[in-house]
C-alpha cells in the first residue's frame, strides 16, 4: 500500500486449504458434475463452494506442500424439483460423492428476484386486483419477492414458492415503500414460473406522499460539515498474504461463501513467540425477522436470510470514502451463478484500521504522573443488501486480546399500508397512511471454539448475592457461581440480568501463571426475547431464538442453525435435532451458537431510510493471560508528553 486512502485488492491465488475457490475451480466444480450427473435443460446451481478440509489436514498444512481441494455443490432440476448434493475432487475433476436429497427446498437464487416480479406482473389476475386499486400502469409496481415459509396448504405442497408484497414506483427512482398496495399478495411458483394463486385481503387507498431519501431529492444540505482526515503516511499496520491477515499480535484467515458471506478461520493471538488459538471458524450462521402483524398476508414475513437468500450472494462492492475510509484492503469474492459460471463481486471485504479512543490509562493520585495509550482496532467487514434492508457485519479485533462482532442494520422499513381510520396495533405510523410493522432480527452466530486448543469446555458464569447472616452480616456481599454445561441439552441456555450471566470457553489443556484454566468469555451484549408461540411456524422453524446459548459437539457437517435447507421446511432441523442427541461436552471440540438480535418497535425517525442500528456480541480474554496483555502498546508519538510522564 503506497498512500493513505488507496485501496488495494487481494490477489487472486489459492495457497491454502482454507481459501475459498478461485473461478476456475467453481467452473471445474460445474463441469465434472454436469459430466457425471447431467440433469438436462432444468439444471440449476444452487451452490459450488469450497469443502472445507477436516482440521488434521489445515493444522498438517505447510506452504507449497499439496492440499486437498474438494468443493461441495448443490443442484436442482427446476423440472421436477429435486435437489441433489456432489462432493468433487478437485485435485482429479472427479465427483467422489453425489446423492438425492429428498424433500427439500434449494434456497431462493437471485434469478428468482427477477423473476417473481415479471411473472406476477404478466398475470391478468394480478393486473385485475390492480385495477381495482387504481392502479393501470403495471411497470410501476414494485413487486418483492419473500420466502413463503410453510403453512400447511395443500396447493403449495411440493412446489418452491415466492410469497409477495408489493409498492408503487411514481418514476424509477422513487422509494416504493412509501407507497404500499396493501392487500395484494401473488403466490409464485418459481420452478414453473406461474402465479399458483393470489391472495386478495381488501384493499387500501394507496400512499402518496413524496418521502424520497436520495441525495438526488434533496434541495439542502448541512454546511457545516468540516473533512474529516484519516491519514496513515506510512500505510496501515497489517499485512496480507493471499487470505491471511496479520495485525500486530492477531493472525486469522479471511474466507467468503454465498450462504454466510464473510468467514473468518484460524484466529490466533502471539503470545510470547507462540501463535495461540483462540476460534478455528466463526460466521453467521442464520437469522431470522419474524413480523408482529397477524393477517393480511403479513404474516408470512418470517424471512430467514442466510439460508433461504444468502447473505453473501447479497453482498454489495464496497466503495472507498462511502462504506470504509482509512488505508483500506479489499477481498474480492468469487461465486457461482445459476448456470455454474463464476462471478466477482469486487471489493466484498474490506480490512482496516480504526482509532477507538483509550486503551488504558492511570493519573497517580500522589505523584500526578499519568500514562495513557490510545487504542486502535482491526476492522473486517461485509455488507449485504436483501430486499429492503442493508446489514453490515463488522469484526472488531482490539490490542487487549478482545474480539468484538457487529451487526449494523440500516435500509429502509418494510411498510403497510392503512385503511380509512385504521389504528395499527402491530406497527408505527411512519407516514400518512403508511405504517412498518413490529419486528425482530434474530441472528445466530456458530464459533468454533478452540481456546489454546481442540478440546475446550463451556462454564455458565452467575453472580449471585449472598443472603443476609452471619458470614453476610451487612447485606452486600456476593459471589460467583459456575456450572459446567456437561451435556447438548444442558446446554441450551437464556441470558439472566438478574444473575449477570456469560459464559466462558475454558482450556482442558493449558493454565495460566496463576494456576488458572485459559479461557475466553462470551459477552451476551444483545439477548432477545422470543415473542413468537412455541406453536408458531417460525419458532419451530427457527428454533435457534429461542435460546441464547446452544452448545454442540463438533460435526462437519452441523454448520446451519436452522438446517441445511431452511426454505419452506416444516420446522426441526439444524440446532434440535443434533443436540437431541445429548452429546458430551466436557475436554473436547465444541462449537458455540450464540443467538442475538435487534427488538424493533418502528420510530417515525426510522423512516424514510434508517439510521444504522447495531447488535452484537463480546469474546473477552479471562485468564487467557496471565496480564493486561496490551501493556507493550507503544505511546503515541504526537502526544507523548501527555501519555508519558
């Protein structure tokens, strides 16, 4: 990196096992299964992604030593609505591995987005319940394709649907969702592309107000905005090799698939000459927005959007100045389309510093002399769009050995619209004659713990307050309480503000100086109540919000929290279903899934366009070290006289 500001691109090599595949291996991918198991003109891709190697064979790895390669793919036949998976061998263009995956869905592909809007558009059933709105001019409707989940009926069973909602566009540009149709909803069948059936639930005058957000609407803007200068004259202070990042004392590997997007291997903190584990994998696993809203089609809208859209096919080319300012490394990602031809998404990832203020700081009440360093964070971070609403996921790495994870959600509402005189109990009024709904994101994290090594336990931490007695003579005392989660099912746990609960990942393997087991805590920063029935579709669909801890005994192949196949399933995989079994947790590999989210009651002020809003989650150092290991932070040269004395 030559000046501040300038943006360099990762470059295009495959030099370790965990790097995600390069064009020509998602195009090999394609055509060795297309050779073996050619399902004719109806053959669509859903996924070609790397398979990932077991942990043997990334720990064994050497630089220019061979690697395994494999790729895992799924395909479908649009034809007859059967998916099937394929392991190919890449080192031999060989499928090793194929198999019928009955009764499942592939997830919604972007060709669908298209699509949905174009079908319903054509569909004279659709134009006529337009035209009982007022409506004529069919190029003007906005239609968003959404998950149809599951609900039973007998007339969708069997097929892949897109529910829909629709908006009015006055002109391209116009912000659609200040103009709802309410009511109208088409049922799409996107393998046959054909409207199944439209679903009328009465009809509300249409929204007009011009509630544009656009710079290109505005007439005035603040002018007391002075610039703002991040400069690094000598360039950032981490360095890229292929995929993996070094900054200071971390190291860790930057990965990317169309499912979750941005993926993060091999974390590791330098501890005295040795690199010590800390996370083998981390990554979004699922996340859920269940709306509030009881009838009028609404309540359909339980999006799952990792698993039924993919959040990294979503992802957006991230713009210097705009998404990231600073001395900026980007990542660029390769996937696969429908067809089995690869695609760049440029500058997906985006990898930089960022000042954050005090890191530690002392004034010596007798002496006055006063040390103080300031702190600075690795920032890695990917941004999605999926329909209505942007979410960025930011990875946060400090000098104090802390990993901090970051959900910003911004984008615009999904609105409603209002009847004549209608008061919404399930939403807030945004705009005359437009209300947003009641909701929740939910988002589940799966980390792969493996602190100072594989095998690892998780202790349930409480504080508890002792009761008023002789060994308590004045009330105030309290102590702490920890349980061992020995099994999956005891593990399956919720926060408790009364209890200050977290949980620490311990070391079976390594103490400290102190005599201590190693261990990092997780920081529940953003616990949500499930307000969803254990009835309710969604909560047996995504049973994962319904707890905040879920703890498993590692599997390859348990990577999902809702399951492999979440569109339109009935509810019961991923997270249940493997911890059903109860499997043993004590001294061995383990993953921790953390669910967390946003409770959003709409404000006025979120509308027309949303300011960010985070959520989140903190993994602290406890006892990993054996002192503030960020004491070796150097002063800052500007302002040594005041950090130094």
């Amino acid at each position: 990196m030559n000046d501040a500001g300038e943006e360099i691109r990762a470059a295009e090599t495959t030099a370790h096992p965990l790097d995600p595949l390069s064009p020509a291996e998602i195009r090999r991918a394609a055509a060795a299964v297309r050779a073996a198991h050619d399902l004719g003109t109806g053959m669509m891709f859903e996924t070609i992604s790397l398979r990932e190697p077991d942990k043997d064979a990334v720990q064994a790895f050497r630089p220019g030593a061979p690697m395994p390669r494999e790729a895992f793919v799924c395909a479908f036949d649009r034809t007859n609505g059967k998916v099937y998976e394929a392991r190919v061998d890449l080192a031999r263009d060989r499928v090793v591995d194929w198999r019928h995956v009955p009764g499942v869905r592939p997830r919604i592909l972007v060709d669908d987005i298209t699509l949905v809007g174009e079908v319903a558009r054509a569909d004279p059933r659709f134009r006529a319940a337009l035209a009982r709105r007022g409506i004529t001019d069919i190029e003007k409707v906005q239609v968003d394709p959404w998950s149809a989940g599951n609900y039973g009926l007998a007339d969708e069973a069997g097929r892949r649907l897109s529910h829909t909602f629709c908006w009015y566009r006055s002109e391209p540009n116009d912000n659609g969702y200040a103009h709802p149709i309410e009511g109208l909803c088409a049922v799409v069948d996107l393998d046959r592309a054909e409207v199944l059936r439209i679903d009328d639930y009465g009809e509300a005058p249409v929204p007009m107000g011009n509630r544009n957000y656009a710079a290109r609407y505005r007439t005035t803007f603040r002018t007391d905005v002075k610039p703002l200068e991040i400069v690094q004259p000598d360039g950032p202070s981490f360095t890229v090799q292929g995929n993996e990042v070094r900054w200071q004392k971390w190291r860790l590997r930057v990965g990317f698939n169309g499912r979750e997007g941005l993926v993060l291997h091999t974390i590791g903190y330098e501890d005295g000459g040795h690199l010590r584990p800390v996370l083998h994998r981390a990554a979004l696993s699922e996340m859920v927005v269940p709306y509030a809203h009881p009838g009028g089609g609404h309540f359909r809208k339980n999006a799952f959007d990792v698993g039924e859209y993919g959040i990294g096919v979503l992802a957006n080319s991230l713009a210097l100045g705009c998404d990231c300012l600073g001395a900026i490394r980007y990542f660029d990602a390769w996937l696969n389309d429908s067809k089995g031809d690869p695609y760049c998404i440029a500058s997906a990832v985006c990898l930089h510093e960022e000042d954050v203020g005090i890191l530690w700081k002392h004034t010596d009440l007798f002496t006055g002399a006063v040390d103080v360093r300031r702190a600075r964070r690795l920032v890695v971070s990917s941004i999605s769009t999926v329909g209505n609403y942007e979410y960025g996921q930011f990875w946060y790495f400090h000098q104090d050995g802390s990993i901090h994870f970051e959900i910003k959600a911004t984008g615009i509402l999904n609105t409603a619209g209002l009847r004549p005189g209608e008061k919404p109990d399930y939403g807030t009024i945004v705009s005359p004659g437009v209300y947003a709904h009641y909701h929740q994101h939910v988002f589940n994290m799966r980390l792969d713990m493996a602190v100072d090594g594989e095998r690892n336990r998780v202790v349930e931490v409480d504080t508890v307050a002792l009761p008023v007695g002789p060994d308590n003579p004045h009330g105030n005392a309290f102590t702490i309480r920890e349980t061992v989660l020995e099994s999956e099912l005891r593990a399956q746990r919720n926060v408790d503000f009364n209890a200050a609960r977290f949980w620490k990942i311990t070391s079976a393997d390594r103490r400290n100086a102190l005599g201590q087991p190693t261990a990092y805590r997780l920081l529940p920063l953003n616990p949500v109540p499930t307000f969803s029935s254990p009835q309710s579709m969604v909560a047996r669909r995504a049973a994962f919000m319904t707890r905040q801890l879920w703890v498993s005994a590692y599997h390859p192949d348990e990577m999902h929290a809702a399951g492999r196949y979440p569109n339109q399933s009935a509810g019961g995989d991923g997270l249940p279903a493997w911890t059903a079994a109860d499997r043993p947790l004590v001294d061995t590999d383990v993953v921790v899934w953390h669910s967390f989210g946003l409770h959003h009651l709409p404000r006025p002020e979120d509308f027309p366009v949303q300011p960010v809003t985070t959520a989140g989650f903190a993994l602290h150092p406890s006892g990993f070290f054996d002192e503030n290991p960020a004491l070796d932070v150097p002063p800052a040269a500007s302002t040594m006289s005041c950090c130094v004395d």
